[in-house]
C-alpha cells in the first residue's frame, strides 16, 4: 500500500458527492445565464463593440466561463488532493550530521558506476536532499589527512555545492583525523586531569550523526572514544571487486655479480579469481624485458601474491617502471616506479684530538670509501671560519666530534663520542650530571635501529663510561648497568648521536690509549659503516621507493643551494622549494603518482629524480569492508542509510494550489479581467 | 403650461438677455425671399451703398448719380447692397433614442433649436424648426419676427418622441418640402442603424449650410453599467448581450469615439459643422461659446 502513488481516503458515497458537485457547478452555471434587461437608447455601439469579439467566439464563450473552468478545476485539485498522491520516500532523523566523505586512493575503483567517490558523493547528496530543513550538516573529507570543506550549515545549497567541489586524491586513508575533526563539537573538551573532580564541561554537547562514506579501507582506530557521536557506515563498492596490485618494486645490487641489478617486485591478486598476466620492465620508456605472472586468488582475508625478479645490466640513472596488464577495477596501482640516482657519496667531517688508528681503519674501508667523503680536522679547526661556514650551511651530512664539543648545533647529523653534547636539550637543569662512571656492562642493544643494526657487542671491555641516558625525545639504543650507552636524539631536522665512551684516551705522555677493546670486534666497522649509512644520509638515498603519495620527500641537495625546482610527473610547471634552515629541502606536492625531476638551484641539469607509488596493500584491496572498527564500536555498513521510510504526499501542496486558484478566481470575479 | 413657463424652462430670461445680441451667420450667400435685414451681396435697394458702374441702355434711370454726371459728363449707375432674410431651419430628430438622458436628449435640443430660433427671430430671419418625422400634412409653421417666439415654443412644446422614422427618410422629406437655401441644423444623436450618411449628403443637394449638432446623453458618453445585461434598443428592441467587464468598457469608449470621429470628418470633408455635446453641458454655453467658435452665430 505504502509504495502506491494514490491513496483512497474516501469511501465510495463520499466519492458520489464529490463528483456530483461539477454536475451542480455545471447547472447553476446554466441557470446564472439570466441577463438583466436594460433599455438603452441604442445597441448599435454595443453592437459594434462586441462584434469582434464574436468573432472568435468560441474563445470568447471559455473566456466568459473562465470562473466555471477555474471552479471544476478546483474541485478537481481537491479530488486529486484527497486521492493523497505520494511516494515512498525516507527522512533522515536527527538534527546534526556530519557527512565524512573518503577520498583515499581506492575511491577511484570502478567497480562502480563511474567510479566509488562518484557514488559516495551521490549518496551523500540523497542524505542533504533527505534532511528535514532546519537540520544543519557538516562536509569533511578524508584520506591521510582531514579537510573540513563545510562547517555546519542549514543551507542545502551551499552543502550540494561542496560535496560536487570534492575531488579524489591518490593519498592513503585514515579516518582518525577526521574522527577527531567531527567530534571537535560532539564532545567537547574537558580538562586532561580526569581524576579532578573539577572536571567540567567546557561547553555543551551537541550529538551528532556521523556519516561515513567510505569503502572502509582503513586501519581500525582503537583508541577513539565516539561520545556523542552516533556512526553510520555508509558502504561504497561492489562485492566482486577485481583488482590486481604492484605492491612493491625495488632494485638493489646483485651480491654474487655486483656490475648487475636485480629488480623485486611483489604483484598481490586481490580478486577471487586467477589472474594470468604480464609484467613489462621499462628503463626510461624502452622495453628491457616481459614476465608472464599467474597469480593466485585470495583466500579469505589475505590476497594472492606472487613475485617476479628482473636481472639488468647496472645503469647509472634512470627511471624504472614495472606494469602489468590486466584490467581491474583499480587502474593507480597495476604500474610501479623506481629510479636509479647517481649515489652521492656522504659528506664527512671528523674532528678528533687525535684520530685513533681502529677508527680511522673503520673509516677508511672500501665500502665506506664508496658511500662517505670523509675529511679529518682537529679540534682547532672548529674556531676556524671555515668550519663556520660548513656547519652552518648544510655543507656536512655528517659530522663526528671525537672527545670534543663545537661551539655551536651545526646544520648536520652529528656522532659524538665520549662527550655529551652541549646543545639545550642536553645542557638542561634537569639533565643528570655526565659523570664518568666506571666500566659498564651491556644487556640491550637495539638490533631494530639502523644504526646499531648487526652491531654486537658480547664481552666488549670499556674502561670508563658515561650515562648517556637522551633528553625528551631521544632514545636509547643501548642499555648499560649505567644507563645509557648509546642514544639518538633528534634535532630539528638532524639527529643527534651520542657514544658514552671513549675509545681511546690521550695519556700525559700525548700517546693515546685504548679504552676499549671493542675497536677489535667486527661490530666496531659495522657501527661506522652504519653510521656512514644512517646518519650520512646514504641509506635514505638508497631508499628509492619509499615516497607514498602526499608523504613529504627530502631532497638532499649535491651542492648546497637554497632552492630546488621539481617537475611533477603530470608535467606542468615546475614548482620551486626553498630550503628553510634544514639540511634537505623538504618537497611536500607529492600527490601524484609517478616519477618528479629535480633540478638544483636554477641550473637546467637534471639532479635527481624520486618516485612515488601507492604501495600500499589496503589501498589495493578493493573488497569494501562488512564493518568498521571505531573504538569499542563495530560500525555495520547501512542498509537504508539509516534513514526512516516515509510516505512523502503531495496533497498539501495540491491544496494550496487549489486555494490560490479559489483566490484567482475571487480576484477575476471581483475585477472582472476578462471579457 | 402657460406660456410664461415654457419660455422659463426652454429659455431663461437671462439667456434670452444674452441671445438678443447675437445674430445667425451664413457663411453662404442665399437669396432670400422678401427683404430682411441682412445684407446681401446681391446689388439691389438699399441704403447701403456699394458701387458705380457704367450705365448701358435699360438701366433705371432713378438710379443715375446725376452729380457725377455733372461733374464727369458721363453716366454712372449707383449700386445699393440689398439687405435679405435669411432662412433658418432647425431639425429635430425625435425618435425614442433622444428621450434618454436627464435633461433628455429631446429636452435638449429643444432648448438649443428654441435658443437659435430666438436669435433668428430677432433679426427678423425666416425661422422654420421642423421636427423629423412629422407628416407633411401638419408642417411645422414659419416663423418670423420676435413677436413669433411664443408660436415657436408653442410649436416646440408639443413636440414629442416616438416616431421613429429613419433619419434618411425623414430628411429627404425635410428637403423635398423645403426648397429654400439658408442654414440647416440638424440635432440628432445619428443614432441610426442604416447609417447617417445618406441622409445627410441629402441635405448639401440643397447647399444648405449644414450645422450637424450631434447629441449625445452622459450616459451613452460614459456608460455606468455593470452585471450580465441584456440591452434592448428602445427603438427597435434589438438585443445586445453583454456582461460588462472594464475590457468592454473599454471597447465601447474606442467604438464611441471612432463614431464620433467618423462622423466629424464625413461632416468637414462635407464643408458641413460638425459639433458633439453632452447634454450635460449647458445651453448657453453652447450658444455662446460652442457655435460661436463654430462661426453660426456671432
């Protein structure tokens, strides 16, 4: 019955009445035709004055009835009125809405029409259009980041526009942001001391319904408290979606043949189907070589994976790029993207008293050679300006202040052994007093940090060491009896490394001494070499494909210039960054996928190059999720959007409709505008 | 009614004061039966002198200026400007269309024929008013001389409507039994459904210096009917069906005046006057001012 257009609300008698009255309407119309005689001295100028008009008379016979026709027309809107034309529409309950609308990578499947975003955003234009007026609602989008694009507002108008205005993005998602967004006047801050009974609200609550309309591709937010906020999962997505993904794409040396490289791929199937395809490898837009991949199915919760290995010739530089062809219902993820970037080698600068012999034999390996350009000064060299002007301007990636301190933070990574440095964090009152503490004994070292990666140290001997426990913000990498041994503390954009011991000493005599055996253990080379690597910024350069879209890139510049041109992988112009006091310059338009050239300063060389790529397996999996996790909440995906099914009539409108008609014809009798 | 009445309610003292100064004015130059006391410019016997002209064998010889001849030795004849009566016809229409108004239509033109009539009485024209569609067997009497205004009022008091005779019928009766030239002024209210055309060409075949004084009632002017009607036309009782509505008001403001216009240029292409009132508008007024402007009295 609901789902009728019409609806009686008569019974038949009462129809009967109704359609007698156009029959009454009708008669008495027929008896109101009697004209009131009147003499007057002639007809013939009314005659003549009403001859054109018979002319057309039949026109003029409806005109003349135009208050019979706009009466049965009345009677007519009321019958309608009462038939109660509607349709079953929904209404939405609630008063407050916030609308957060996913614009993450895998929005762009077209597993269906046009693709996801398009339909989140045409739901979330029904559930405007479905608000009772005087409800308000608020727009945000999300995918890593959140983008309140409308603060509440009752005006429907402006809240279609600015959902049309979304536009997908090619970053990943994560809702917490946006949750924290929308619950901003849900609930309302409190002060951070829970336990004080004071604890007051600092202003009222307004509950809200959360709509969130997304394919659920994100990680659950386990610490999130919804309050006054009441989700709805508003699910976006087929149940089939097929799509296969290039889920990572290295390349490294080949260790038996070092003049090779081998490239890694990962392809990730995450469709219930097996897909056969091919993965093509490009260098610089040619061919080099075709694998044909057969991934399996997913099973379940996990995809399909298979890998493919490519062997080349070494090239100096160039941009690699793996794609297969298949066609899925996600097209971002089906190419991959690797560049090969002349190595710069690290820049180095170790200030020792007296450079110990184990050290400099660490420094000075082949592989250390090929990563590092180390230069050796003395604690005399950092009065100099020379020194100044190096570590002011970024000119080292790394330096090493052996038994000394500098004058001042330099613009670089920094190693210190056997000193705490005299930076503020370190210098604070509340630091405890470095004091040499007698020969400690190692149980922990960090085997996770790149910088104490292999490093092992069983039944190293150390004379003397100092607690190097780090300030706020640092960590400690290996743990002594006494404290800390070695800890990494960040400094604006540089790292600050810090050994608590010495190596050698200088004894009365001016010979140094060891204070350590620790310089005849294989760790000792591998912790330079790590150092080389982690703190010379060597590893992150070898980190070709780490960039993800939207994930800020540091561009290491070969020649320390103050700004860096990149080309984005769409072409277009070329978008300058300034450096802003930091060792990199910090490049953070990295939403599209693909490969940006970058160029120094305002030379035309080509300097580098980095990739970014979406590389991320929640991204690709396509399978819109049941339900999302928020909190201790479970948020089932909406059936009907929540919304209440409602008859929407017509009838009233019908009925003011006939008023105006009743009032049109009152006017027309009144005035008599017709003829 | 005694005698007196009627020339209070047809003409007031007052007007009858001011209608004495005036006189009737032809712009047309007639020949009058007997001598009158207008001018004509016609040679004949008078006092009034016109001109000389040479004397040819036959002339009168009373009319030789013999002092010229005395002074000249050649004869000259005096010329004298005649003085003739002018011929003054009012006609008026009495069909049952000129009952309507208050004062009537009828009622109107009698006063305004009265008051013409009186003025041509006074300069001892030849004064003939005529109502239309009377029978030949009872014609309206001629009139001259001031001591005939009470037949005149007498005449124009038993005037009444009702025969409605078509307006050509009536004129052409009017100019069969009236062979005399002069002024001719017709008060209707041209309110003939066969057209006014035709009757009034029938009065320029006598050059007659034809005033049309078009009568018309407030009412018909700017009528004040509303509701669904039925018009019926006294005359004839034809039936107009109409609801009034300010469109068709409208209308018939346009039909009107385009009557009217019609009719005043059918007149001036003519040579003929032609004059619309409104019963409304006072007699003297018109006299005074109206058919002053128009050159028939001054």
């Amino acid at each position: 019955m609901g789902s009728e257009f019409f609806l009686n609300s008569l019974l038949w008698w009462q129809w009967g009445i109704l359609a007698a009255i156009p029959p009454a309407i009708l008669l008495l119309y027929f008896l109101k035709l009697k004209r009131r005689p009147l003499e007057v001295p002639s007809t013939f100028l009314w005659m003549r004055a009403i001859e054109d008009l018979h002319v057309n008379s039949i026109w003029q016979r409806l005109r003349q009835n135009l208050l019979l026709f706009l009466q049965l027309l009345f009677i007519a809107l009321l019958a309608l009125a009462l038939l109660r034309p509607g349709w079953q529409g929904t209404r939405l309950d609630g008063e407050r809405f916030i609308l957060l609308l996913d614009t993450s990578a895998s929005m762009q499947a077209t597993d269906v029409t046009e693709n996801r975003l398009a339909a989140a955003k045409q739901d979330c234009l029904n559930l405007i259009d479905a608000m009772e007026s005087g409800a308000v609602a608020m727009i945000i989008s999300f995918s890593d980041v959140a983008r309140v694009e409308q603060t509440f507002t009752d005006n429907k108008n402006i809240l279609r526009a600015k959902v049309k205005a979304i536009e997908s993005t090619n970053r990943l998602s994560d809702l917490e942001e946006a949750l924290r967004a929308a619950s901003g006047l849900a609930n309302p801050g409190r002060s951070s001391n829970t336990e004080d009974k004071q604890d007051l609200q600092v202003a009222e609550a307004m509950p809200a319904t959360l709509y969130i309309f997304s394919d659920g591709g994100f990680r659950e937010i386990p610490n999130f408290a919804l309050g006054n906020l009441e989700p709805k999962y508003v699910r976006a997505g087929s149940e089939t979606p097929q799509n296969v993904a290039i889920t990572s794409f290295s390349t490294s040396r080949n260790p038996d043949h070092p003049q090779k490289l081998q490239t890694f791929a990962r392809i990730e199937n995450f469709g219930t189907e097996k897909i056969e395809c091919s993965a093509s490898l490009y260098l610089n837009g040619t061919l080099l070589d075709a694998q044909q991949v057969s991934i399996p199915p997913r099973e379940k919760q996990s995809a399909g994976a298979s890998g493919v290995q490519f062997e080349m010739d070494d090239e100096d530089e160039g941009v690699l790029k793996l794609e297969i062809d298949v066609k899925d219902d996600f097209s971002l993820d089906n190419a991959a993207y690797t560049v090969l970037n002349i190595q710069r080698p690290a820049r180095v600068l170790v200030v020792s008293p007296s450079m110990s012999k184990s050290m400099r034999l660490a420094l000075s390996t082949d592989e250390a050679t090929k990563v590092a350009q180390i230069s050796y000064e003395t604690p005399a060299f950092m009065e100099s300006k020379g020194y100044q002007e190096g570590s002011s301007s970024g000119l080292y990636d790394l330096i090493m202040y052996d038994r000394c301190v500098p004058p001042a933070p330099p613009q670089a990574n920094t190693l210190f052994i056997g000193r705490v440095p005299n930076f503020p964090d370190w210098t604070a009152k509340e630091q405890p007093a470095r004091e040499k503490q007698g020969a400690p004994s190692i149980y922990n070292i960090d085997n996770v940090h790149p910088l104490t990666q292999l490093v092992d140290m069983p039944n190293v001997i150390i004379v003397d060491a100092l607690d190097v426990t780090p300030p706020k913000g640092g960590m400690s990498l290996i743990d002594a009896n006494i404290g800390s041994l070695l800890s990494i503390t960040p400094r604006q954009s540089f790292e600050d490394a810090v050994l608590g011991f010495e190596l050698v000493t200088t004894a009365d005599d001016g010979t140094d001494k060891p204070t350590t055996d620790w310089s005849r253990r294989r760790s000792f080379p591998v912790f330079f070499m790590n150092a080389l690597k982690y703190l010379g910024g060597v590893s992150l350069q070898a980190n070709l494909s780490g960039v993800r879209p939207g994930e800020p890139y540091p561009i290491r510049t070969l020649v320390p210039v103050d700004r860096v041109r990149v080309k984005p992988p769409q072409g277009g112009r070329e978008l300058e960054v300034l450096r802003e006091t930091q060792q990199a310059i910090t490049f953070t338009q990295t939403e599209d996928l693909g490969v940006y050239e970058v160029r120094e300063g305002t030379g035309s060389q080509l300097s580098q190059q980095f990739a970014v790529n979406l590389f991320d397996a929640r991204e690709s999996d396509l399978l819109p999720a049941e339900n999302i996790e928020i909190g201790h909440a479970s948020v089932e995906k909406e059936v009907k959007q929540g919304r209440d099914a409602v008859r929407k009539e017509l009838w009233k409108w019908i009925v003011m409709l006939g008023l105006g008609i009743v009032l049109l014809e009152w006017y027309i009798y009144n005035k008599r505008v017709y003829v | 009614m005694t005698t007196g009445e009627r020339i209070t309610t047809l003409l007031s003292p007052q007007l009858l004061a001011q209608l004495e100064r005036l006189e009737l004015v032809s712009r047309k130059i007639f020949r009058g039966r007997m001598k009158g006391e207008r001018r004509s410019n016609r040679k004949g016997q008078s006092v009034e002198f016109a001109d000389f002209r040479n004397y040819v064998p036959g002339d009168d010889l009373r009319f030789i200026d013999w002092n010229l001849y005395a002074r000249l030795d050649r004869l000259f004849l005096k010329l004298f400007l005649e003085e003739e009566d002018l011929h003054f016809y009012a006609l008026i229409d009495c069909s049952d269309s000129m009952t309507f108004g208050e004062p009537s239509k009828l009622q109107f033109a009698k006063q305004l024929a009265a008051s013409l009539g009186f003025i041509g009485l006074c300069r001892a024209d030849r004064v003939k008013i005529e109502a239309l569609g009377t029978s030949r067997s009872k014609p309206a009497p001629v009139l001259r001389g001031r001591a005939s205004l009470w037949r005149m009022l007498e005449y124009l008091d038993q005037i009444e409507s009702g025969a409605n005779v078509p307006l050509l019928q009536s004129v052409k009766d009017f100019v069969l039994c009236n062979s005399g030239k002069g002024i001719v002024v017709l008060l209707t209210d041209l309110m003939d459904k066969a057209g006014y055309e035709a009757a009034i060409n029938y009065l320029l075949t006598r050059q007659m210096d034809v005033y049309v004084i078009h009568v018309l009632a407030p009412e018909e002017l700017d009528p004040e009917l509303t509701g669904d009607l039925k018009l019926v036309d006294c005359e004839d009782g034809d039936i107009a069906e109409i609801t009034m509505s300010r469109p068709l008001l409208d209308r018939y403001k346009r039909t009107l005046a385009a009557f009217i216009e019609g009719a005043r240029e059918y007149c001036t292409r003519r040579g003929m006057n032609y004059l619309t009132t409104s019963t409304a508008v006072p007699v003297e007024q018109i006299v005074s001012s109206y058919l002053r402007k128009k050159g028939l009295v001054r």
